[in-house]
C-alpha cells in the first residue's frame, strides 16, 4: 500500500517531506507502534539525531527493566 501527499498538502501543513516523515516517526513510537529503530529509520534519521527529535517534542524514551538486564548482561559480556 502507498500513501501519497501531495506537495500542496504538505505545504498546508508547513512541512517537507522530511520533516513530515520525522512527525509520523515520533507518532508512531509514542503510540507504540514502532520501536525506536524502526521508527529512526522511518524518519531516515539515525538513532541519536532520532532521539534528539523526541527530546524537542518530550517524548520519553522507553527503557524497560528488561531492556535494563539485557544491557547489563551485553556489559558483563564485553567486561565493563
């Protein structure tokens, strides 16, 4: 499935196609419906450019326990 925006509606919006993809990316990663990789490359940003667009907009980044442990284990892996 495509979706199309025309330039005309995009200029409605005062907005590029840049910088209506980067809106839709941090839509769908407060929603959860995309993790922050996926959503960083949605918005052809890379990761830490992609966090930054969620700091200017105040969306927290999720970070779970369980994200917590698996990063703790990865250190304990490479002995840091």
């Amino acid at each position: 499935m495509a979706v199309t925006i025309s330039d005309s509606e995009l200029h409605q919006l005062k907005m590029n196609d840049k910088q209506f993809r980067i809106e839709l990316a941090c839509l769908f990663y407060e929603h959860d419906k995309m993790s922050i990789g996926q959503a960083a490359k949605f918005a052809q940003l890379d990761r830490l450019d992609f966090q930054a667009e969620l700091d200017k907009r105040e969306i927290n980044i999720k970070y779970s326990v369980d994200d917590l442990n698996s990063d703790m284990q990865t250190f304990e892996k490479l002995g840091i």
